[in-house]
C-alpha cells in the first residue's frame, strides 16, 4: 500500500525520518541528532529533506543519506530530494533532549552546554552568530551519575566524542562533545 499517495505532510515526513538510527550511534535518529534541518513537501509522492552534517568530512554523511532516501521510498514517497546545507554548521545545540537522553541510556555522556546564542541566527546564515565561553565541564557519568570524572583523551571511538573515566565506579565512557 502506499501510504504516501493519500496526504503526505511534512509531520508524517518528520515522523518517519526520526526512526532512521544514525549509523554511528544507533540508538539516536538523524533528527534527534539534529542532522534533518528541513522538510519540505512538494506533492503526495515527492519531498525535499535538507540536512546538515555534523561535521563537513563525515564519513556517514552517504550511508545517511541513502537511509533517510530508503526510509522515504519504503513509505510510498517517490521522488526524494536531498539538500546537504553546510552553512550553518551543525551544533550539537540542534540534539533533542529526547536524543541526549538516549545518548546517557546508551552509555555516552550527552553535551553538558550550549554552544551558540541561535537567536543571532534569525537575520540570515551566520548572522550575530555568538559563541559561548567554554566552562571547565562537569561531565557526569552516564553510568552511575557521578561528576567525579576525568578526560583521558581528547579523541574517543569517533572525532565528535572524548574518552572519560569515571573516578568512582572506574567505568571509562564516552563524552560527546560539544560543537
């Protein structure tokens, strides 16, 4: 059946791409990433989806694509069109609290502040784009909830995350960092 001849829209569109899992991180979708920016439908069988990497050389950006594609056609939609928008770049500001939540559930300490002022944004690309100070983090064990923990390397299973261990279970973990 197909089910997007009867009335596609954008919240079923929406709907659908928050259950492709990000290739890296499985248990998160790519629009609780934040990866999906826009969804736009132009007929019953054709939409344009926009999305922004997380970073510019990601090297799941086409395995990204071709699921978000998949899942589109596996609903009936035929003709997708994906936009990749690299201006502005991608912030871990855009992860859902749903998403960060289920980062901890997984195991990896979700990003602990915010990264830029998104008000400056409203007047165009880059516009009064302002960056934060960068506190000293407290990142919390996503284990055992502790914030007696400390950075063993900057560099942890993937670029977007720091390795961590925690000084009172001793688990080491994973700190997604913020962007």
């Amino acid at each position: 059946m197909n089910t997007a001849a009867a009335a596609l829209d954008a919240a079923q569109v929406w709907a659908w791409l928050g259950e492709v899992p990000d290739p890296e991180i499985p248990v998160i979708s790519v629009v609780d990433l934040g990866i999906v920016r826009a969804v736009d439908v132009l007929s019953s069988d054709e939409c344009v989806v926009t999305i922004t990497p997380t970073y510019s050389g990601c090297p799941a950006m086409q395995v990204i694509a071709d699921a978000v594609t998949d899942a589109l056609r596996s609903h009936g939609v035929a003709k997708v069109t994906l936009v990749n928008q690299l201006a502005p770049a991608w912030t871990t500001d855009w992860m859902s609290e749903i998403g960060k939540a289920k980062l901890k559930g997984y195991g990896i300490a979700p990003p602990q502040q915010q990264v830029i002022d998104i008000s400056g944004l409203r007047g165009g690309a880059g516009a009064g784009v302002k960056r934060h100070a960068i506190p000293k983090l407290d990142v919390i064990c996503p284990n055992c909830g502790s914030s007696h923990t400390q950075l063993t390397s900057q560099f942890g299973s993937t670029p977007c995350k720091a390795l961590y261990k925690c000084l009172d279970c001793r688990e080491p973990f994973d700190y997604f960092k913020c962007h």
